[in-house]
C-alpha cells in the first residue's frame, strides 16, 4: 500500500493543476528535455562567440559594454540552473516527469529570451579611456645625469629606434628607466609607455602574456592561439602596430628574435621606440640597439646616497668620517649596495659599531674577486647586520621563488609559517603580526622592495641581484636546489636529488611528468615545492618513498587527479598545499599524518573528503573553498579538528553552527549554514568573540563567492526565521539579505541590529514584504552610523527608508552614508524625507533605477512652506533611470545645491521637467558650470527631452552632455 501513496499524491497534484497539461507535459518529455537542450547549446554557442570577439577587442583597448558583462553574466546563472535540471533529469522517476517537464518549459522560455537579448547591433564594446602607462616609482635616481640625458634624446629624437641600457648589477639601469617611463607616461610623447620584465631565462609565451596583459590594462588577458607561438605574435604584432609606443623590455640576460615574439621592428615610420635594460653589451649589440652604458655613482654621489639613506645627523657623531669614507668607498658606487647597507646601519649611534662595520666589510670584499663576488659579499654584509637568524631565514626563504616574482603578503607570511620560521604562538593572529613585522623589517632594510601585482595590489620582491646572493648563500653545500621558472620540462634525474638536500624549488618550470622509476633518496629534505607546473599531471608512489622527513609540500596549480598512495606514510608532513589543483579528485588516506597542521584544497576537484580526516589532531588550518564537486562534509568530522584556527568551506556545503562553535580556537572562517537557527547557535556561542575574520552564508544559493574585502560578513538567502530575530554579530560589517521572508516590516524588527555598530555595507534584495529599512517608531532601532553604502532592490513594499511617525527629532540614522542605490522598489514615490535631509549629508552617490511608482527624489516637507534651497555638500553622482512617474527631484522651484557634482545620468525620465541643481556663481556674479563636473550622460530617445527641460543657463551644460546605449543597471 506504501508503494502506491507517492505516485498518487503526485497524481493528485497534478489533477490539481490540470491534468490534461501535467498529461501533456508527461507525454513530451522526452520531447521537451531534447529542445532544453538543444537551445541550450545554441545559447552557449552563442556566448561563446561573443566571447571570442570580446577577447580580440580588448586587446584592442576596447572595454566590453555593462550590457554585454551583464549577460554573459546571465548567461552563467541560466547554465547553473540547466546543470542542476540535468541532475534532477538524470533522477527522475517515471511518475514526476510530468511536473519536472513542466519547469523543463519554463526553462526553454527563459533560455530562449537570453538568446534573444544576446543581440547587440550596436556593438559589444567601447573605447576605453586611454591608459597611457604605469607610474613605476616616486624616488628620483641619484646621478648618472649624463645617461638619463641621453636615453631621453634618443627617445624623443628621430635618429635612434632601440636603446640598450647596460651597467653592473645594482648600478641603477631599472632604478632610471622607471624614472624615464614616469616622463613619458606624464609627458605623453607616445600613446602607450609598455614595462615588461623579462628575465632569465627567456619564456616567449610569458613574455608575450606580459606585454598584452600590460596593453590591456588587464591580468585576466589571454593573447588567442593558446600553445601556438606563431599565431600569438601575429595577434600581439597586430595589437601593438596600432599604437605609437615605447616598450621597456627589463632584465633582458640573452638575444631574442623581435618577430618570434610579435614585437613590431621599431621604425620612423611606426614612431616606435624599445629599450632595452642588461647587464650584458653583447646582447643589446647583438639586438641592434644603441648603447647606453650606465656607470657607477662618483664617491661624492654616492655619499649623498647614502646620506639620504642613514640620515644626515650621523655627521654628528664625532671622528665618522674617515670611517664612513671608507664605508661608502667599499660600496663601489652602486646604488642597490648603498642604499642596502646605509638602511642596515640606521639607528646606529655607537662609533666602536661603525668602526667595526668599516672593517668586516673591507675583509669581506677583499676576500673574492670579481664584480659579482664583490656586490655579492657588499650585500651579505647587510643580511648578516639583521642580527637575527628568524629574519635572515625568512629572508633566504624568498629566493625558492622565481626570479622577479611578486608575492603577496598574506602568501608569504603563509610560506613562512609553513616553514615554521614564525611559530610558537597561541594564536594565528599573533603569528601574522610577527610575520608583518619581519617582512616590514626586511623592506626597511631595503633587502625586499614593494611593487604591485597584475591585480595592481600590493606585492613585494627581491631585486635579482639579492636574489643571487640569497641563491649562493643557501646553494647545493647548504642543501638547497633552487630551479625555479627555468623553463624545466623534466624533473632532475636520480643523480641531481643529493642526499644531504633540505629543500628544493622546482616551482613555475613545463614539467608534465615524472618518471615512474624516480625515486630520489633525500633522508633530510624538509620542502619540496613543485607548484605551478601547470602540466604536471601524474606522481608516481616511488617518487616520496625515500623522502621521509618531508614537511612542506606544495603541487598547488598542478593537474594532478590523484595523489600517489606513498603520500600515507609521510608522517612528518606539516603543510599540504593542493590549492588550484583543478583536476585533482581523490586522496589516499591521511590518518598518519597525525603532524599535519595545514591542508589547502581550495578549488580543487575533491569529491569525497579524504579518509582518515577526522585523526588529523594537529590541524590548524583547513581551506577547502570552490571544491564545488565536494558533496558533504561527513557529521562530527570537523569537531574533532579542535585545534583549527583557519576554516574555509565551500559555500554550497552548509554545515552544523553547532559544529563549528566547538571550534574554540577558530580565528578565520568562511562557510554556510542551512538555517537560521544554526546561524543563531553559533553566532550567540562563547568562542564566536574569537573570530578575527568571518564570512558567513546562511539558507540558500549563492552565485559568486562568499568573500568579500571586509573582515565580518553576513549573507541571508531564502530563510524563514518563524519568530526567532536574527541575531548579528556586534563587528558585522557587512551584511546582505534575499529573499528573507520573515522581514515583514522593518530591518530592525526582523533582526537584533542595535549593537552591530561597525556596519558599513547593506543589501536588501527580493524581501517581498519589507515596508521600511528603519523604523524610528519601534522600540529598538540601530545605530547606523558607520553605514556608508545601502543597497536596496525588488522591494515591492518599500514606501520610505525611514520611519519617522512619532519620533519628534529624528537621529541622524544615516550620516555617514556615501552610496545609495536603490531599484526595482516600485511602491515608492518619494525618495528622501525633507525632514531627514540632514541625515543625508555625506552623500556622494544617488542612484535610483526602475521604480516605477517614484515621483520625487527630495520628497517636498508635509508644511506649507519647503527651503527654496537645499544642500548636498558631497554629491557627485546623481543617476536616475528608467522612472517613467518622476516628475520632480526637488519642488517646482527649489534649487539643490550640490559643486561637488561629477556626473549625471538621466535615462528615460521623460516625465521630469525641471533640473534643479544650481551652477556655482563666478566672482563677477557670473554662472559657471560645476567645477568638479565631467560629464551629464543620456540615452539617444532622449535628445527631445533635454530641448525641453527646464535648467538656468543649461547653454553652459552643452560641452558636458554625451548621449549612449551602455548603461550599468
């Protein structure tokens, strides 16, 4: 009897619709899953030659339209609910093929429409704004006057097309172009000034990558023509011909044919000009160029230099200077060594010290020949004065990386813990605080320097001359094999894995394979780093076998798909980094790696979590975010990790706050809950306070990531409290609701907010019912004066921001807001209460789009009398789109004064009949455009309309108004 009650409650469900259409739709499903598909695939086939074109015109220096970006956008969220049909599809039962074809129908509309909209006859880009070039650096280099000056005539003369820029290492060669490129970029004597570093040795598909990433502004930049080097140049030579340029090719160690990698020959005709930086003559002479040869520092310079550097009241100490004579004499007038060492002796008042330091250095140079050697013993002086053998190691750690690599500090500061360079601490946090001051303590020491990554975040790296002196201080007699980004396609054969090796760098190099009968005999390597090899797809078990006191491994960015049984046995394994292994879904047990403290599986393929997880008692750090093929995370597994500190999980995998609040030690988290009341639960324990950082996702799907560039994060989807509040962490600073169908009323109603002080960020979305953002009149309301961004959109109910009945001077709720963005509210009619106006005064962005029912964006005050005037001091975007009721921004003839304006957008407003911002008056009493105003933008149907509204002295607006079809929504 059991067996019949599904199928005919489902019958039933279906009589209860229409049987004749759930009939129907049972009948043709075989039908209808066969068009899905097929229209699905017309859609992607679609997108993805809109992709390939937009791919080319970026390179181009066009920039894809908002309206593009927004439906390849869609077009991913559709492809999403495709995928999850197909599974539901591929689980149906026989008797729910009728309701499942049914969304099958609906789904066919959707596709179909998308396809319809992915017509864009005006084209899928526009013109970027012109990026002239990067600004390299705020220091002026010290001498050499008579090389700058003639780099600078060569370039902006006629007679000379390449220059080759040679010297020593250290002597200054990148130090002035980045200078020189500062002038072009400022001066604009060329349309685009390029900085590629190219370095040793020579990779022509990276370098190639460099110059269009630098072109396009871009570090997602693929060149087309994947592997193909022939059809990469002509694309990147076709790019580069379009625009006058300089390319600065830096750190070039060996001769390269201009045409295998694309680059255009220089010409009079092209207006082109490259320069080229090397240490060697031979290789600019042998490249065509002209010569510059760029000498060290006379005595005098370079004791400015190092004056400059130490600070001048050293003159003060008596008998210095002999000594520092002598010291500055040692450096043999190279800048890097200078400044290096004279950083290494500030603060130091002590003269014996001096003395002292005057001494070890001659010994040191004077004990080797050769220019290398010299620099090399000048600069390990300076390791040497840091006094401290954490610091030094840290330091040496740096050169297992490539040459001229920009890492990050969270990466480096991870790689030092990792090394167990920085340990010992109770928490995480006061780890990273000693590893940010040993890392500050390196850059004052000038042994590392800050740069950005292609991210244009901050980075750091080690000038190529530290970096070989850091590479002969740890060589092969130390135990170090360092091999990174050397174009490797194999791995050392038996004979070059010694047995005394400590750690080895084989990262960033074209290694595919390892041989099955490698199995090196290292009894003392402790790290192995194999990472970003990006073909490297299979491990043999030997290959670990004779490596058993293994700590550090690192195959991240690999396309491994298993990991070798032999992984097991590793039982001193501290860190495992498996992150971007895209390809990677299975790993062996792990129960005996009882000293693993770190496994970093983010974005890798993982399907099941690794047996043996739950044994892993000194784990501290667990990452196992974007592993969307992961399924579940088995119950009371991560209760057992109690010594975690750092926990990532990928958001679609929700989790038990009961769970996680055991984690009394835990600093970082990111992850998702399925309901409200486990969210509550962990929010409301005691070890909650611990959490430095935390990004929590609570109900139902998200598309994009949880993370976010705030510290404490809360994002609500599709939940149903009942009557339970929300409770919110009192550092929340950034909060977003969907589809919450408890907020009946108000924010503050819905959710216990009074303490959540830090708030800066807020977005409402698709809360059906939600009146109000706050409600003065309730017995509690938040106190939001951090809140500098407030995002509201689908709120159908939404009538005012705040609610002011009964409350007789209402608290600036919203003073420090700077962004409000509001659509889709379409029972709204007026935007800002006149009575509030003063909570809004650090506004800088109003935009609302799509509120049908919006008549007035300063709402006029209920009495008789409203300020002919009102002021938004800070104003500079005011954007108001698609509202075909607006008839007014403020009352029919009051003014807004706002000279902070930079922008306005008015896109079919055309019930709007009056502007009411007022121009500034010059000081003959004379009407002027804003100062700050750049640009008052429109759509093309609306040229009739801005004939017909009424602005004072609007002649004066006309050189600022721009009509176009590209709007962000």
């Amino acid at each position: 009897m059991e067996l019949l009650v599904e199928p005919i409650m489902e019958l039933v469900k279906c009589l209860g619709r229409s049987a004749c259409t759930c009939l129907n739709y049972h009948l043709n499903f075989d039908e209808v899953v066969s068009e899905l598909r097929r229209e699905w695939g017309i859609l992607n086939s679609q997108k993805e030659d809109i992709n390939s074109i937009v791919e080319t015109e970026v390179l181009w220096g066009k920039e894809v339209k908002h309206e593009v970006q927004g439906w390849l956008e869609r077009v991913e969220e559709i492809n999403k609910e495709v995928q999850a049909i197909q599974e539901k599809i591929q689980r149906v039962k026989w008797y729910s093929r009728g309701c499942l074809g049914k969304l099958v129908c609906k789904k066919i509309e959707v596709v179909k429409k998308i396809h319809e909209q992915g017509c864009f006859p005006n084209g899928l880009v526009v013109n970027r704004p012109l990026t002239r070039g990067v600004i390299m650096s705020n220091d002026n280099p010290v001498g050499e006057d008579s090389a700058k000056e003639k780099i600078w005539g060569y370039l902006v003369g006629n007679e000379v097309r390449k220059i080759g820029v040679c010297g020593l290492g250290g002597v200054g060669k990148t130090t002035i172009m980045k200078h020189i490129n500062d002038e072009l970029v400022k001066e604009a004597k060329f349309d685009k000034v390029i900085w590629v570093t190219v370095s040793y040795p020579l990779d022509v598909i990276k370098l190639q990558e460099n110059i269009a990433r630098t072109i396009a502004g871009d570090d997602k930049q693929r060149l087309p023509g994947g592997e193909d080097k022939e059809r990469r140049a002509a694309e990147l030579k076709s790019v580069m011909g379009r625009v006058r340029h300089v390319l600065i090719l830096d750190d070039v160690w060996e001769v390269f044919s201009l045409i295998e990698v694309g680059i255009p020959e220089p010409t009079i005709h092209n207006g082109s000009k490259i320069v080229i930086t090397s240490r060697s003559i031979d290789v600019c002479q042998k490249m065509g160029c002209e010569i510059v040869k760029v000498e060290p520092l006379s005595f005098q310079e370079s004791l400015n230099l190092f004056l400059d550097k130490v600070g001048r009241h050293v003159l003060q100490l008596p008998n210095l200077e002999g000594i520092l004579k002598l010291i500055v004499e040692e450096c043999g007038g190279l800048p890097l060594a200078i400044v290096v060492l004279a950083e290494s002796m500030k603060g130091e008042d002590d003269i014996e010290v001096w003395k002292n330091a005057s001494n070890e250095l001659r010994e040191q140079v004077k004990s080797v020949t050769g220019s290398d050697e010299k620099m090399f013993k000048r600069l390990r002086f300076s390791y040497d004065r840091l006094n401290n053998s954490e610091i030094q190691n840290c330091f040496l750690y740096c050169s297992l990386l490539p040459e001229d690599y920009p890492f990050q500090r969270k990466e480096l500061i991870e790689g030092w813990i990792d090394e167990g360079l920085i340990d010992g601490f109770a928490s995480r946090k006061t780890t990273y605080d000693r590893g940010h001051a040993y890392l500050n303590r390196l850059v004052k020491n000038c042994l590392l320097e800050k740069t950005v990554d292609w991210h244009g975040d901050d980075a750091f790296k080690m000038h190529d001359v530290l970096r070989d002196m850091a590479i002969k201080s740890i060589g092969p007699e130390f135990g170090y094999m360092v091999k990174a980004a050397m174009k490797l396609t194999d791995v050392p054969n038996e004979h070059g894995w010694g047995n005394d090796l400590k750690k080895v760098s084989l990262m960033g190099n074209n290694i595919s394979k390892i041989p099955l009968e490698l199995s090196p005999k290292c009894p003392t390597l402790s790290t192995l780093i194999l990472s970003n090899n990006q073909n490297l797809s299979e491990i043999p078990g030997s290959f670990f076998e004779g490596m058993p006191e293994l700590k550090v491994l690192d195959l991240s960015g690999t396309s491994i798909e298993t990991l070798p049984n032999s992984i097991s046995n590793l039982e001193k394994l501290s860190s495992m980094r498996l992150r971007w292994c895209y390809k990677l879904r299975h790993l062996p047990s792990l129960a005996k790696l009882t000293a693993l403290k770190k496994l970093d599986l983010k974005d890798s393929a993982i399907e099941v979590v690794p047996q043996g997880m739950e044994k892993l008692i000194s784990l501290e750090y667990l990452d196992l975010s974007d592993c969307d093929s992961l399924e579940e995370i088995p119950m009371g597994m991560l209760s057992n990790l109690s010594n975690l500190q750092y926990l990532l999980v990928y958001e679609e995998l929700r989790i038990k706050g009961e769970e996680v609040a055991r984690l009394s030690k835990l600093e970082t988290f990111e992850g998702g809950f399925n309901d409200i009341q486990g969210y509550n639960y962990f929010v409301k324990s005691q070890d909650f306070q611990t959490l430095a950082n935390y990004t929590i996702g609570v109900g139902g799907r998200f598309y994009g990531r949880l993370t976010s560039q705030k510290k404490s994060v809360v994002r609500i989807i599709n939940c149903d409290s009942g009557e339970e509040c929300i409770v919110f962490p009192d550092n929340l600073q950034e909060l977003e609701i969907e589809e919450h169908r408890n907020m009946r009323s108000s924010l503050n109603k819905a959710a216990l907010l009074e303490k959540a002080t830090e708030l800066s960020y807020c977005g409402i979305r698709y809360c059906v019912d939600m009146e109000c953002v706050v409600d003065l009149d309730s017995s509690s309301y938040p106190v939001l004066d951090k809140l500098e961004k407030l995002y509201l959109r689908g709120l159908p109910k939404l009538s005012v921001l705040v609610r002011v009945e009964g409350v007789a001077t209402p608290p600036h709720v919203f003073f420090n807001l700077k962004t409000l963005w509001i659509g889709d509210c379409s029972g709204m009619r007026k935007l800002l209460p006149l009575e509030l106006l003063q909570s809004f005064q650090n506004l800088e962005e109003i935009n609302v789009n799509r509120c049908k029912q919006m008549e007035e964006i300063i709402a006029s005050s209920d009495s008789d009398v409203s300020p002919d005037k009102f002021t938004l001091p800070k104003l500079r975007r005011l954007f108001l789109r698609y509202l075909p009721q607006l008839k007014s921004i403020y009352s029919a003839k009051g003014l807004m004064v706002c000279d902070s304006i930079e922008e306005i957008q008015i896109w079919k407003c055309q019930e709007l009949k009056r502007m009411p911002v007022q121009l500034p008056l010059l000081d003959n009493g004379q009407p002027s455009p804003p100062p700050c105003l750049k640009e008052i933008k429109m759509d093309e149907e609306s040229k009739d309309w801005w004939e017909s509204v009424e602005w004072d002295h609007k002649n004066l607006l006309q050189p600022f108004l721009k009509y176009s079809s590209d709007f962000l929504d």
